[in-house]
C-alpha cells in the first residue's frame, strides 16, 4: 500500500513536502507520480519520476515550482512544493506506475497500478 502524508494549511507563497511511503511494495521498482483533485474536478497529473530518480516530469503549472525525489534507502517518493498558489489546493495523491521507466502514458491514471489515499493541501491567499 502506498500512503501520501505531509499535507496541510499553507499560505500564498509558502511551502510544503509531501511523502509517498510504501508498506509490502517495493516502491523502488516502479516509477512514481503524483496526482491532485481539485474540488468538483478530474484528478490531474503532477509530476512523476522514474525508478532511479534520474529522471522526472512535470506538468506546466508546477514547473519550477515543485521537485519530485526518492529515496530508495527509504522506499519514499517526495514533493517539495515552492511558491504555492491558491490554484494548488487539492487532496494530492502518489501512485506507483506500471513500469520502472516513463513511456508516453505517464501523465494518464490508468499507467498507475497501485495508488495510496490523498493528503490535503489548501493554500490560503
């Protein structure tokens, strides 16, 4: 199972770290991503990286903002989120992708195999 934690009350402009932690998955085998769901919208890609950490994506609205890591040692996935926006609260979800790499399905849900209950994030202006 995976569990996403770290979520909260931040102002405008603050900053929060999320964690995506495993139990009986070996969270290192697999790419990782992060999703949101807005209220009364789709849940959303985030960013995503894969199994060694060398590599990661973004989706446009998060891009110099947001940094998504591992720590294998640590069967963890983090996202840091930098200058946070009113835009940015949502329940943030992490999720284990169906390989250990990235191919062109990344950004979609159903390349996601397992997926861990969403942690609340609302940035106040």
């Amino acid at each position: 199972q995976l569990q996403a934690s770290g979520g909260g009350l931040v102002q405008t402009g603050g900053s929060l770290r999320l964690s995506c932690t495993a139990s009986g998955l070996t969270l290192n085998s697999y790419a990782t991503g992060w999703f949101r769901q807005k209220s009364g919208q789709e849940r959303e890609f985030v960013a995503a990286i894969v199994w060694s950490g060398t590599v990661t994506r973004y989706t446009d609205a998060v891009k110099g903002r947001f940094l998504i890591s591992r720590d294998n040692a640590k069967n963890t996935v983090s996202l840091q989120m930098n200058s946070l926006k009113a835009e940015d609260t949502a329940v943030y979800f992490c999720a284990s992708y169906q390989y250990p790499y990235l191919d062109g399905s990344y950004h979609s849900e159903e390349g996601y195999t397992y997926w861990g209950k969403g942690t609340l994030v609302t940035v106040s202006s």
